[in-house]
C-alpha cells in the first residue's frame, strides 16, 4: 500500500527519516516482520513494543510507528511519531484492509454478561432475515456461514479487520460484535464504523486487570463515547451504570427496560425450564429461552432489530424462532427425571442470575450446583462467588476451572473461605471436575435440576499451559447415558 494513503489514517505528532513509497505489510509483533514492513511499537500490559524496534528494523521494517522516536534512528527507516500507538494501529489495521467497517452495518455489544448471547441471537436474527451476516463472539466467529475458530472476545486489530474485510468479501451486509472492556480499552476497536452500541449491565468483572470497577466502567464507556452521531446508543436503564454510558454518546439514545418507562419494554407473563411468554412492548411472544437475565437479551436483540429499521411483526416472528446459544442455559435431560443446565456463568451476578431463575421454575425440586473459578484471575470474587452459589443451592460442589498456571487446590481454598459453617455443610469440594459433575449427578433424585457453571461453551481446561478437551455437556451426556 502507498505509505502516504496509509499514514494518513492517522494523526502524526511528527517523522523522521526518508519516506518509502510503499509497505508490504503491517504488524505489531517484531517477529512477524518482513522486508519492506510497517512496525507499530505498542505499549502493552506485559511488554513495551518500543524495546523491539531494532529487532524490527533488522527484519526489514521501513517505517516504525511509535510513541518515541529512538535516540539511535537509522536515517534509511521512516520514523513516525504519534501520541498514543495502540490506537494508531486500529486505525492503521483498518485502512490496510480498506477501511471494511464502513462497508458493514456494524453493531458492538458491551457489558459484563450477556454480550455472547445478544450479538449471536442479532447474527441469528438478521440470517432469519435473508441476510448475509458476520458475528465476533467469545464462543465463535461467523463469516456468513463459515467457521472461524474464537481465540479472544474480540480479537487484536489486525485480525479483526481481516476477518471484517473477509465478511465484506463474502457479501455480508451485517456484523455483529462482542466489545470487550479489554479491546476498548486498548483501543482494539479504534478504526471501526459502528452503526450501533449495546449495552448490557456492569457487575465486578477482571478486576485482575482493570483494579477498580471505576476503571472498568470507563473502559465500557469509551465505546459509547466513540460512537458517530449517526450510529444508535440503547442501554439498559435497569442497570445502576445504563444511563452513565449515554452521558458523553453523540450517538442517538435509546433505552430498554423491564421495570421503567423505556422506549422497549418487556414483561415477563410465564416462567417454565423450557421456555419463557413474553410481551415486548405490549405484543406476547413464547420464545425458547429461560429467565430473566435471558429477557433483557431478548430485549435488546428485539430493540436494535427495530432501531435497525426492520418491521416490528416480523421481528417478533422471528424472536420465537431463536434458540439458546451453546453454553447459555443449556439444558440435558435425564431419563431419570432430572435436568443438567450447563451455563458459563463466571462472574458472582451472572451466577446469582441463573440461581434465582433456576428457583423460579422448578417448583419443589433441589439445585445442585458444580462450580469453579479460574487461575490467575481476580481472586477477590473467589469467595464471593461460593457465597452466591451456596446461597442459591441446596447443595454445592467446589471445583476446578480452568486453574491456568495456579494450584487448583488454592483456589478451592480461596472460595471456601467465604463460607459460613452452615453453609459448609451442604458443600463438597471436589477438584476433578469430571468426578465433581458426576458426584452432583449421584446427589440428584427426580425433579432436581444440577447447575454446571463456569465453563459454558468451552471444551477445554487449561492447566499448566495445556488445553485439555473437557466439555461440561459432554460429560454431563455421557453421565446420564450409563
């Protein structure tokens, strides 16, 4: 690409050097660079980019966009000053891939839970639609209909445009996209035309790396404030934070709610383990999907379908056609007379959530859960996070998570040491997860439902490094066949 076209994607505090005619690529990561490419030196969490420049140059880097011009600069290399270079290389990735967001009807999902479920329940919505239609989820990304394998909630600004560049190619007019606190954070994002911004709620989340729920509300907001005045903002008001993201937005507000005046409106008419009645702004609908925190999704895909200019009947048609995403309240029967949910709830609100609907319908039955927390995470919701389940459960088991690069027996630890002797008695703390899930299954009698949390989708543990298959609904499958 010709180096001045591509430059002036961003704003440059200053250069330096002689100016190449054209870059043969662009990357962040000094290892990847080949003759005649542009390096971008990030200043990461873990590592400064800055420290590679002269690995990059020697690679064949031609331009070094950074936030500090090296003392020693080779005059042959074009340096590029600029003020912050994480954002620079959104804006630089975009341009590269030929700006693809401005070619999509692109919509960003933020908040601490349901950001999975909503952006894939839109993706679902729009294909319902006859649309080609792109999705970016923690779970799974979309190309239309193809399979793109999910490493990040939302990936690194170079991979993410290409992926946005391919959908454009295959002829989606849509996408839809999780925006994690992380990438806006880190302005992953930085570049993208959004034609929409979601948001969810905000409960106490990776505070590993944001250290206060101050700092990981404003990482969610500057979405919103980023956001065009053409593109719509809709937030849900019922969250203690849902007004506080429309503050700064240019962008058109909307707001949803189950319990307030809002522009949409839902309420709850049926409870059942299969399924929920619905009335979104006053219409009834029998959808697939259970519980409260699952209505607000629905409310929000049936907000921005609307506010996407779709005709509202079709809309709700459409809404009792979606079925739960994979690893979202996900329900295993037993031919003994008792149920397995498997629901990646892993933070102590989303945990809560999913106890109290489970309480809602199941009449006279028990709650068993099977919990874990991961490695190398925040440990303060450790205990919070058994105090939620074992006040949810009638009986709990400990387990193990993903343990990452920790002793899975110090996490246990660290989550039975927010239990009371009461509830210590009614919980086991079992590390195997495969003989936790099958100890909660031999606790079970006819009408008992057995929470599995945490995991949800994933078909992995990593310990030490090492993803090892393991699948909540597959062993659970497996369990209730023998």
């Amino acid at each position: 690409m010709d180096v001045k076209r591509l430059l002036s994607a961003i704003k440059i505090v200053q250069t330096q050097g002689v100016y190449p005619e054209v870059v043969n690529g662009i990357d962040a990561d000094s290892r990847n660079i080949a003759a005649g490419y542009l390096f971008v030196a990030v200043r990461g969490s873990q590592t400064d980019g800055h420290q590679y420049i002269p690995k990059a140059i020697e690679q064949g880097a031609v331009v070094v966009v950074c936030e500090e011009i090296p003392a020693e600069a080779p005059e042959r290399v074009l340096f590029v000053q600029v003020k912050n270079s994480a954002e620079a290389l959104g804006l630089l990735a975009s341009r590269w891939h030929g700006d693809p967001s401005q070619e999509l009807t692109l919509v960003g999902v933020t908040g601490t839970n349901g950001k999975t479920t909503t952006a894939t329940l839109l993706y679902e919505m729009f294909r319902l639609f006859g649309e080609k239609v792109g999705l970016l989820s923690t779970v799974c990304n979309y190309i239309d209909q193809e399979v793109v394998p999910s490493t990040h909630t939302t990936p690194d600004p170079l991979s993410l445009n290409a992926l946005l560049r391919r959908m454009v190619d295959a002829g989606c007019t849509y996408a839809f996209m999780e925006v994690s606190s992380h990438s806006a954070h880190q302005h992953r994002i930085a570049g993208l035309k959004f034609a929409g911004g979601i948001f969810s709620n905000l409960t106490r989340d990776h505070m590993d790396y944001h250290k206060t729920v101050d700092a990981y509300l404003n990482a969610k907001k500057m979405f919103f404030d980023a956001l065009p005045a053409e593109a719509f903002a809709l937030t849900n008001i019922d969250d203690k934070v849902g007004e506080v993201m429309l503050q700064n937005t240019r962008a058109k507000k909307y707001t949803y709610s189950l319990r307030a005046m809002a522009d949409f409106k839902a309420r709850i008419l049926e409870s059942r383990l299969d399924g929920t009645l619905v009335a979104f702004n006053g219409r009834e609908v029998e959808t697939h999907f259970v519980g409260r925190f699952n209505v607000y999704n629905m409310l929000a895909v049936y907000a921005a379908t609307c506010l996407l200019g779709r005709d509202n009947e079709q809309v709700l048609v459409n809404m009792s056609m979606l079925i739960p995403v994979a690893g979202r309240f996900q329900t295993v029967y037993s031919p003994k007379g008792y149920v397995a949910v498997v629901d990646y709830a892993h933070t102590p609100d989303a945990l809560t959530n999913v106890l109290s609907t489970l309480r809602d319908v199941i009449g006279n039955g028990r709650i068993i859960t099977v919990v874990g927390a991961g490695g190398n995470r925040d440990k303060g919701k450790r205990p919070i996070m058994a105090q939620e389940a074992a006040r949810g459960s009638d009986e709990l088991v400990l387990t193990s998570d993903n343990p990452r690069f920790e002793n899975p027996d110090d996490i246990l630890a660290d989550m039975l040491a927010g239990l009371d002797a009461e509830a210590m008695k009614h919980t086991l703390a079992i590390t195997d997860r495969r003989q936790a899930i099958r100890t909660a299954v031999r606790l079970a009698q006819p009408g008992d439902v057995i929470l599995i949390a945490g995991k949800g989708h994933e078909d992995y543990q990593e310990i030490q490094g090492v993803k090892h298959h393991f699948d909540d609904c597959e062993e659970v499958r497996k369990i209730f066949a023998e």
